[in-house]
C-alpha cells in the first residue's frame, strides 16, 4: 500500500488492516519469543532435577548473565525504529536500512565483548550482594560459559528486528525451533553425561546455550543472503568499514533503550538478591514464579515488538492516524495474549510449581508451597506488564525513548524497589511482599507509559 493510499483511508477497514499486518508480523514474532526463551526455561526444568541448590544457583547465574545482556539490547532494539521509519518512508531505500543493520551489529560485537569482563567477578559480585557462597561459587563457572554467547544472542535481535520490518518473520521462527531442540539435545548431553558426553552440570547447561544462540545467529546470516527481498539489502557488504555517523545514531538512539530495559531487568534481579537474604528456598522458588511470568510475557513481547515496527513505518509515512491505530491495536493485542496464560496460572498454582520441581521429594516441598504464593501475584501483574511493554515498544517506534527510561527509572526504582524491599525484608510479608512491590512498579509504568504515548500520538509529530 502506498504513503497515500494509508492516508485516504476511512471506516472500519483502516483497523481490519492493520490488526491484520500486526498479526502476521507480530504472531510470528511473538511464538519466536516465546520459543527463543524457552532456552532458558529448558535450562531451569533440566537444572532443576540436579536439586534446590544448582536451581538456586542457576537463578544467581542467569541474574548476572542477563544484567548485561539487557545492557547490550539497546542498540539491538534501536534498529527497529531505524529500519522501519526508512522504509516507511520510501520501501526501496536499502542503503539507510543496511546502515542501521550493520552499525547495530558492530555496537553490540563491540559491547558484548566489553561487558562480558565483567563475568569473570560474578562469584565475587555475588558474595558482595550478600548471596550464600556456595550459590555464588557454583554460579560463576555457569556465568562463563554462557558468556560466548552473549553477542551471538544480541545479534539475533537485530537481525530479527531487520526481518520484521520487512515482514519476513516465518523462517526465523522456524530456525529458532530448530536451535530449541539443539539446545535440549546438547542439555541432556553436557549436564547429565548422556551417551559418553562428560557430566558437566551447571556449566554444561551454559555450554549448551552458548552454542545454540551461535547457531540461531548464523542460520538467520545465511537466510538473509538467499532471501529474495532480504538480499536486496546486501547486509553484509563491506561489512568492515565503519560507519561512524551511523554508528553514533545507534548508539544514540540505543542507550536509552538499554537503559530502560535495564531499570527493569535489574528490578527483576534485585529481588532475587532480596530472596537470597531470606533464604535458599526463596530464591529457588522465586526462579520458578519468575520463569512462569517470563513465559506469559514473550508472546506479548513479540507483538509489541511487531507493533513497534507498525508504529515506526507508519511514522515514516506521516499517516499519523495509522500510528494511533497502531499503537491501540498493539496494546490490546498484547493483554489479550498474555491472559492466555496469566488465567490457568492464577487457577491452579500448584499444578504449575510442579512442572518445575518434583512433588515426590520431600526436599521440595517448602520450595512448592512458595512458588504457589507468589504464581497468583504474578498472574495478577500480567495486565499491567503487557500494558507498559506495549506502550513501551510503541513509544520507541516514534524514537520517543528519553522521556519513557526516566518514567521506567521512577516506576521500578523509586517506587518497585523500595515497595519490595521494605515489605520483605522489614514485614510479616516476607518474600510474599516483594512480589507486591513488583506489582507497584508495574503498574506505575502502565499509567505513565501508556498517558505519554497518549499524549504524543494525540498531538503528532512532524
């Protein structure tokens, strides 16, 4: 459809079009999502049958791993707004997409390789967070092995968010089932010593991630240069020689990004600190409702990132009536998605712990009791989480991203933390009362997020 076409349509048919291209963008991105994940999830199910401590330090280790990972995302999301605004205003214009892609790569090569470091300290970081040492001893080594992987894993979000923007999202679903099940294949090898494989444990299940983030990247390498639109982009051409004007704008654009993801992520992460101070088994089961939660949000992440990429070609259009469309039809899409799951886990808690730990051993029967606390409170924020990352992506479609990391900063700092903080640790609540402090964060940015991208999109910007 062309620029003018968008901006002559009346009626209901607009909407119907829209909901349309955002599901067939969005639901493949969402099951992407949720699937890519699930490399994770597969790890904790696999993990956890080594016992309540390598479960307690894999949630430690995944803590540590993904603090920088969110630090990294943020160039890899810039791409998105970058890509999508170009080819919203002219389709044909490879040279600027190819840019955006190929300085979005370099940042993330380049910050994955510094921030990685910092792994080498997670024992000692972790001991002066007050986590139990022989969590923080066995979380290192898993740390470290998950650590090649990071650029890899930062390198698929931006060859994902390429493909979206032009609507090419199918391929990249299947290959991300393909490197799932390679991801469970090598787990049964490594962590438990299957078929003549060393009995690697913990670092064999970061071993196994490592590769399969490396497979992911290099499968959607491949398809971009046999696809027949993909490859008129010529990504990797002179894919050495910098960019340095290109590369600022990524930079530019991505560090709020990151950083607002990273307000999130390390709210998230805090309260695993926050368990840990009260006890092993809270951390464990914290994990375990955390996982479920996570589970519940990729689908609506997927959409809005879909919805992202609608918001961006619409404004590079100037059809500033596709934008608010874009914009509602992406928020409802993602609470209607999440509910899917936030429902069956608020109905049977229990059921849902014991996918997780087994209900026989009695080593695990304060860890289940826990984990179907805290599962109610987290199905109850669901709402409000697939609100704000809606709002979120939508607002970063518009490359309105400053204004929305202070109103993150604010939401899971000056209210989420100290909520959680002080109902945990200095209440009868205890770990219940962290979960209600996450609560109050989320539906800060909700409310904040959401009014801001209603008063930008009520008032455009030219």
């Amino acid at each position: 459809m062309t620029t003018a076409e968008t901006k002559l349509e009346t009626g209901n048919a607009p909407w119907r079009r829209e909901f349309v291209a955002l599901m067939t963008i969005g639901l493949p991105m969402g099951i992407t999502q949720l699937i890519q994940f699930s490399i994770n999830t597969i790890d904790v199910l696999m993990i956890g049958r080594l016992g309540s401590e390598s479960l307690a330090a894999a949630s430690l280790g995944i803590v540590m791993f993904y603090v920088l990972y969110v630090a990294g995302m943020g160039p890899a999301m810039a791409v998105s707004p970058m890509v999508s605004q170009a080819l919203g205003a002219d389709a044909n214009d490879t040279r600027d997409a190819r840019r955006s892609v190929r300085m979005g790569l370099w940042a993330v090569g380049i910050g994955a390789s510094v921030l990685s470091l910092m792994y080498f300290f997670t024992e000692e970081i972790a001991l002066a967070l007050g986590q139990p040492a022989s969590l923080a001893k066995l979380a290192e080594p898993y740390v470290l092995a998950l650590a090649p992987g990071l650029p890899f894993a930062l390198g698929v979000i931006v060859l994902r968010n390429f493909l979206a923007a032009i609507e090419r999202t199918r391929w990249p679903l299947v290959f991300i089932i393909l490197t799932t099940l390679l991801n469970a294949f090598l787990n049964y090898l490594l962590i438990y010593g299957s078929l003549g494989f060393p009995q690697l444990g913990l670092v064999g299940a970061g071993i196994a991630s490592s590769i399969s983030h490396a497979v992911g990247f290099f499968a959607l390498a491949v398809y971009i240069v046999i696809e027949k639109r993909a490859r008129q982009f010529d990504l990797f051409k002179n894919f050495t020689a910098p960019d340095w004007e290109r590369l600022r704008e990524v930079i530019s654009l991505g560090w709020p990004i990151g950083l607002t993801i990273l307000f999130e992520a390390m709210l998230f992460n805090a309260a695993v600190f926050l368990m840990g101070r009260i006890g092993v088994n809270e951390v464990a089961a914290y994990q375990v409702a955390l996982n479920v939660a996570a589970v519940a949000f990729m689908t609506p992440l997927g959409l809005s990132m879909a919805g992202a990429v609608r918001v961006g070609l619409m404004q590079g259009a100037k059809n500033y009536a596709g934008v608010r469309r874009a914009s509602l039809l992406t928020i409802v899409s993602c609470i209607g998605a999440i509910m899917i799951v936030a429902i069956p886990v608020m109905i049977a808690p229990r059921a849902i712990a014991e996918l997780y730990l087994d209900a026989s051993d009695p080593d695990n029967t304060a860890v289940l009791g826990l984990v179907a606390s805290f599962l109610p409170i987290a199905a109850a924020f669901a709402l409000f989480d697939a609100t704000q990352v809606a709002a979120a992506q939508a607002l970063r479609g518009l490359k309105d991203v400053r204004i929305p990391m202070i109103i993150t900063g604010f939401s899971y700092w000056g209210i989420g933390f100290p909520v959680a903080a002080w109902l945990g640790l200095f209440t009868p609540l205890g770990a219940v009362g962290v979960w209600y402090g996450l609560l109050a964060s989320l539906f800060s940015a909700a409310v904040l997020l959401s009014g801001r991208l209603w008063l930008i999109t009520r008032h455009p910007r030219t």
